[in-house]
C-alpha cells in the first residue's frame, strides 16, 4: 500500500502559494462571466467583489502572476483569463479517468463543464463486470481489470475516485501505480499518497454540516431575537444515529452536539 503526505508544501516550485492557487479558479470563474459579457477591463474591487475575496488579496495574488493591472484602467479582461488558464494549465487538453460509475461517477461523466475548462473524460472505470461495454455519456465503461492498460492507452495523469469508500484506497493505489500523479477524491476517506501525488477530496457530508451549523446558528439568533434568552433556543431534533448502507457504502450517523 502506498504511503506518504496526501499533500505538497505551503507553496509550489514557482513560488506561488497554495493559498493563491485555490483562489485562481474563482477568478477565472469571474472573469469569464465578465469575458461573456464582452466587459474590456475591471477594477480590482469589481473583481474582488465578484470572486468573494477583498480587493487587497486579489492585488497580491495577481502579483505572483506578474499582473498588476493599470492605474485609472484596472485590469484587461481577456488577458487575465488567458494568464490564469495558463498559469492552471488548462490552454492544454487533460485526459480524465473516472473510477466508480455508479449514480455520482456518471453524472460526472456527463457534466459537460469539464471540456470548456481543458478537461477531456477520457475512461470510464468500473469493478462491475455486467457494466463492462455499457455507455455512459457516449464512453463505454471499462473494468477495473483492465485500469493501467487503459491509463496507458489513454495518457491519463488525473484520476476521480466516485468509488464506496471501501474500495477507494485500492483504487488509488492502482492509479499511481498506473502513472497516475493527481486524484481528485470523492469518497468519504482518506487517501494515503507518495510523495508527488496531488490529491483534493470533496466530501459533500462535511460541506452539509458546516450548512447545518450555520442554519443552527441562525435559528438561535432568530430566537433570541423574539426574546427568548440568548443561548437557550431549543435544539434541533437530531436523528438517531444509524449504521445505514447507501449507495455509496455507510452513511455518517448524526452524531450529537
């Protein structure tokens, strides 16, 4: 089993900061909505604003691109879409493998966002025998049998695990072993990686409760603003903690406050 940081350094070989990398495609998320309404040129605080950043960040993390836009003027659009999607690397074409084609691996593979943004699905990978030659978003699905032939064939650097979380480990395993350098990782554990293996996790579980804790929160505010004391707000009813299978193997029982 592979071993290691699931993690690089605080900053990358070019010097620019973890930080600021997270917060580039925000930008470029902006700018290309300000780019499809023909906008020539925005301010940093036009900009900051639109991405959820304050100005003053936005300013520094553009320094590491060597963009400082022009006094009076603020920054060209088009240019800033172009540097951002360079310095991510997506002026180039990268071949995707998804891993796990149950309900969440194939509306992945659907999403038709992935192609406007350099990413090509190129493999659809999956441990069900009877899925093997079934189509999904016009690719036929492979089997796990047959995962670093196809990462071969296919030049895949970038793998997504839409596995249960039992298999998930294994799979990554697989993919590095197969070349395979970055795993975005949507199963509910953690990967181990070597060093020089990438890897984002989205867990939409933990997402949902920090959404819970702020609606919580609310209610609390709310209720003390109808005069009941401050803290005293009655607590939310909780389900019972479960071991339930789902689609996607256990689901998190609710733990209490």
């Amino acid at each position: 089993m592979a071993t290691g940081r699931t993690h690089r350094p605080a900053t990358r070989s070019r010097g620019i900061p973890e930080a600021t990398v997270a917060r580039l495609p925000l930008y470029l998320r902006a700018l290309t909505a300000l780019s499809e309404r023909s906008v020539p040129t925005v301010s940093s605080e036009e900009l900051a604003a639109a991405a959820g950043v304050n100005s003053a960040k936005l300013r520094k993390d553009f320094s590491y691109l060597g963009s400082y836009g022009t006094r009076g003027v603020g920054y060209d659009v088009e240019y800033l879409v172009y540097q951002i999607s360079r310095e991510l690397g997506l002026t180039q074409d990268w071949p995707v493998a998804i891993v796990g084609i149950g309900n969440l691996g194939a509306a992945l593979a659907n999403y038709g966002g992935f192609a406007s943004r350099g990413f090509r699905v190129a493999a659809l990978i999956d441990a069900d025998p009877a899925m093997a030659g079934a189509p999904v978003a016009g690719i036929p699905v492979q089997h796990t049998d047959d995962l670093d032939r196809i990462i071969s064939d296919n030049g895949v650097s970038i793998g997504v695990i839409t596995t249960p979380p039992g298999a998930a480990q294994q799979v990554c395993d697989r993919l590095v072993a197969a070349g395979v350098t970055s795993i975005l990782n949507f199963a509910p554990t953690v990967l181990s990686v070597p060093e020089g293996v990438d890897v984002r996790k989205v867990d939409l579980s933990i997402e949902l409760q920090i959404l819970a804790f702020h609606e919580q929160r609310k209610a609390g505010e709310e209720a003390a603003g109808d005069g009941a004391p401050a803290g005293e707000a009655a607590p939310p009813v909780r389900a019972t903690p479960t071991n339930r299978k789902g689609p996607d193997g256990d689901l998190p029982a609710v733990m209490p406050a």
